[in-house]
C-alpha cells in the first residue's frame, strides 16, 4: 500500500535540500509521490506504481526538484496514475510527451506575428508600438502567458469586456491583434479555431453612443460644413476638410492626396491601390466643387509641390489628427469616418442607385461571381450623385 502521513509543503521540501543528509520523503496523498533528496542540495521527485498489485511497483522519475514544483510533481503523478488504469506504462507515455514540442504561449505566438506582419505595414515603426501598447495594457499577464493551445473565448471576454462599451475602436483594434495570433495557431496546426473570430454579439454590451463612427444625419452636414469653412482652422486644414466632406473617401485617402493623381482634363482623380484600404485602385469623379477646393490648396503648397494638403507631419503631410481635432473642437458631433455613413443615408434615403452608390465608398459589390462579369467602375454615372451630394454638402436640395 502506498505510505500515507503527513502532505508535503514548499517549505518542506526547502528544508530538506538544505540538509547535508540524504532524505527520502513521502507525499501524504498517497498516491505514490515521493522526494529523494541527494544531501548536496538536489533532489528528484519519484513516482511509484501500486496499480497493479504488490509485485508491480516500477518507480518513474518525474524530474528534478529544481525544475519541477511540488504542484507539478503532483500533476505528474495523476497522469501516470490515469495512464495506469488506461492499461499504459507510465514511463514510456511520459518520455513521449517530453519528446514532443513544447508549445509556445500567447506572449511567444504575438511577438513572432509581429515579425513577421511588420514588414507589410506602411509605418512599422508606429504600428508595433501601437500594437505592443495595446498587447501589454488590455491582456492579462497570466493570459500572456498560457499556450496558445489553451486560449478559449472565455479569455477573449475576459480582455474584451471591460472596454468594449467604453473604448470600442481601442477593443476592436485589441480582437483584431488576438485573431491574428490564433490565425498563426492554426496555420502551425496548434489549433483548429480562432476564438477571437467567434461571434460575441450577445455576450458584449453596445458600445457607447459616439465611441465609434460618430456620424450626422444628412441634413446636418451642410450645417457643419459652414462652420468649418467659418472656423479659425488654418486654410490648408479648411480645404483637407472639405475635400474630404465631397468625396466621402477615408481621411488617409485624402491627407496623403498628390497633384499628380489628378487627370483634369478629364476630371477624375485615381488613387493607386498601394494607398487604398482594399488594395484596388480607386477612380473618383470629380465636381466643380472639388476642383475649386484643389485650385485652392495650389495657394499652399510646401516643400514637395506634389504634395495637396501639406503639413508638418510624416514625409510633408497635415498630421494624422489634424482632421479629427478640427472636428472635436467645433463639437460638430461626429468623427472624419462618419460623413461615410451621412452619404450612405442619403443614398438610401433619396433612392440612389444602390451599385453606384456602393462604389462611391469602394465597396466590394456582389459577390465573387457578380464581381467577375461587372467591371465598369461607372465613373460618369457617379459624378451625378458626386454633384448632387456636393449641392447637399454646401446646403442646396438635392
């Protein structure tokens, strides 16, 4: 029968490498655990078999005391047994899992992504800072530093509620980070979901109104539009702002604009798909209104005479936030993202060709069928709603 007695503790098992003697010390559980200590100061943990009956006692060594812990050595002893009743030596099962490749934890799996995905960024430098500080603040260290084998949806709420309410473009961005670390789980056959792809509509509370995509109802944007162009805001600024109010395009797709884009004789402005969000050039028709908004920003030119909205930002550029600071500080209620969703409404509203409308914000339509047989990107048929939308922009019906 296995010894029972006294359980051992941390603190015991301490005291005794600290002896100049060898010791042989059994775990009260009596499950068959026990520690021999060599009386210079190490020891090895011992598992010994009492499965089979008293003429079957194989002793398994579990490792040594410096590198397995009491708790661990008790894990130990529980899987032998379990493998015991499975009709399995436990010695040979145990050197076949040490045989196998430690899986590496969430911490290990996100700084290899992040090796291997900077090099696609257009500023890597901000991006992994932006990604190390999102890391390091929104995910527990104790989830940092599970396998990745062992990440479930639980954890992705754990990380995701207290700020999706509150900070959602911030959560979005942090479920974004976690879905690529599982994505690289799974394509190294570690896994066979992504948690964090998983829907959790119902298991996260509605962001708070205004802490993502704030945007007015169409009605209102002539209203905004006059107290930008009123405002105090340098000129330059002024024109990004409007040019951006006119096209419905993201504001990156504005702020980085070059004269050379530009085909005025036959009015349209192509955006190369290096700067697009979908990686698809982008044809924009262009108003009168935009044109006079470009024969404006010509006043203003820097250093780099290609350059439309210069600044004092990356490479020659108005700042990242030049536009949202603009916004917020007439309080005009909605984000640089949202005259999108104004455009999208009034679309909608006023009966707008759907497809033509889709194409105006660079929206895939269709799916991938329809996409293979339509091509045209209806550029002439968009520059009505472009002008149309433009009369709204400045208060006119339309």
């Amino acid at each position: 029968m296995p010894r029972m007695g006294t359980m051992l503790t941390d603190r015991a098992v301490k005291a005794a490498l600290k002896k100049n003697k060898k010791l042989r010390l059994y775990d009260g559980q009596g499950k068959g655990l026990r520690l021999d200590t060599t009386g210079t100061g190490h020891g090895s943990w011992i598992f010994r078999a009492h499965h089979k009956g008293p003429d079957y006692r194989p002793e398994v060594g579990l490792g040594s005391v410096r590198d397995v812990s009491l708790a661990e050595a008790r894990g130990l002893t529980d899987q032998c047994r379990a493998w015991l009743r499975e009709g399995k030596e436990p010695k040979i099962e145990l050197d076949r899992v040490r045989t196998i490749p430690s899986v590496p934890t969430v911490r290990e799996v996100a700084l290899m992504v992040l090796e291997v995905r900077k090099s696609k960024w257009k500023n890597p430098k901000k991006t992994v800072r932006d990604w190390n500080t999102r890391f390091e603040n929104y995910v527990p260290s104790t989830v940092k530093e599970l396998p990745v084998t062992e990440f479930t949806r639980k954890h992705v709420l754990r990380i995701l509620k207290p700020i999706w309410k509150n900070q959602n473009p911030t959560a979005v961005r942090v479920k974004v980070d976690l879905s690529l670390i599982f994505d690289w789980a799974i394509e190294e056959g570690l896994r066979i979901d992504n948690p964090a792809r998983a829907k959790m509509a119902t298991a996260l509370e509605t962001p708070e109104e205004g802490s993502n995509r704030l945007s007015l109802h169409y009605t209102e944007v002539a209203a905004a539009f006059q107290s930008i162009h009123q405002s105090r805001a340098m000129e330059i600024s002024k024109l990004y702002a409007k040019l951006l109010f006119l096209s419905v395009l993201r504001s990156s797709e504005v702020r980085f604009a070059r004269y050379s884009e530009f085909n005025f004789a036959d009015k349209v402005w192509t955006i190369p798909r290096e700067r697009m969000k979908s990686k698809r050039p982008h044809a924009i028709p262009l108003t009168s209104r935009m044109i006079h908004v470009l024969d404006e920003s010509r006043k203003f030119v820097g250093d780099d005479p290609d350059i439309v909205f210069s600044g004092r930002g990356a490479a020659g550029f108005l700042g990242a936030n030049t536009l949202a600071a603009l916004l917020q500080a007439h309080k005009l209620g909605m984000t640089p993202h949202g005259i999108r969703s104004s455009f999208r409404d009034w679309c909608a509203e006023t009966e707008r060709d759907h497809i033509q409308a889709e194409i105006c914000l660079h929206h895939q339509v269709g799916d991938a069928t329809m996409r293979a047989y339509f091509r045209t990107n209806l550029v002439e048929q968009r520059r009505r709603i472009m002008s149309d939308w433009g009369d709204v922009v400045h208060g006119k019906s339309a």
